[in-house]
C-alpha cells in the first residue's frame, strides 16, 4: 500500500490586531478585515475610508483654488480694461416716421419734380514744376 503524506497547511502567522475592535463582539480585528474573525460583524471605521475622504476633499480644494484665482485674474483684467463710453447714445434718432397715407401719395404725385442738381466742376490741377530745378 502507498502511503499519502499529508503537508501541514497552516495559512502563516496570524494578522496583528489594529486596535480597532468589533462593535459586537469586542474582540481585536486585524487591519484588513473587513469583518471580524470571531463574529462575522462587518467592521466600519474611519480610518478605513480615510484615503478616499483626503482624495475627495483635496479635488474639492483644489476645485475652489481654481475657481477663486479665475475669479482674481477677471476682476484685475476687468478693473484695466478701458470703461464703455455711457454718454454716446447707441440709437441715433431717425426722426419722425415717413407719412404713409393716400393724401400723401397724391400731393407727392401732383408736385412737379425737382430739377436734380448739377455737381459743381473741379478745379484745374497745378502745374507740375520741372524735373531739373
């Protein structure tokens, strides 16, 4: 007959307890369970969630710096720029609305037109002087 060794498996030293306990049990839990040993209790503790709480709070930070700095910088560059003239109005008056009624249309047709004016001529240019003086 064979004979079958059989190897002690021992899964190696046990975890050092990281001074949290169980709420239930009281008993010591090691730092990377996430349940105790003893009673099967899940284990929530701060410490556990510290990491993610600093990364989530440093984007925050670092969020409203960027924003606050924006912020400066447009309120310098606004406070240099050159102010908008207010006293120029942005409509210029057109005057009163054309009259747009029949009485109009017939004292526009019964005047006789206008001679249409003649464009004054321009004056004769100065003469050139002479190349070798």
């Amino acid at each position: 007959m064979e004979e079958f060794v059989v190897e002690d498996y021992s899964p190696g030293p046990p975890e050092e307890p990281s001074g949290e306990k169980c709420p239930r049990c009281l008993a010591p839990v090691p730092a990377r369970a996430s349940r105790c040993p003893n009673c099967g209790q899940p284990v929530h503790a701060l410490r556990r969630m510290l990491p993610l709480l600093a990364g989530v709070l440093l984007a925050i930070g670092l969020v409203l710096v960027t924003v606050f700095t924006y912020r400066a910088v447009h309120l310098a560059n606004l406070e240099k720029a050159v102010p908008v003239r207010t006293d120029v109005d942005p409509m210029p008056t057109i005057g009163p609305a054309p009259d747009t009624s029949a009485e109009h249309d017939i004292q526009t047709q019964t005047q006789t037109p206008a001679k249409p004016e003649t464009p004054a001529k321009p004056d004769a240019p100065a003469p050139k002087p002479p190349l070798n003086r």
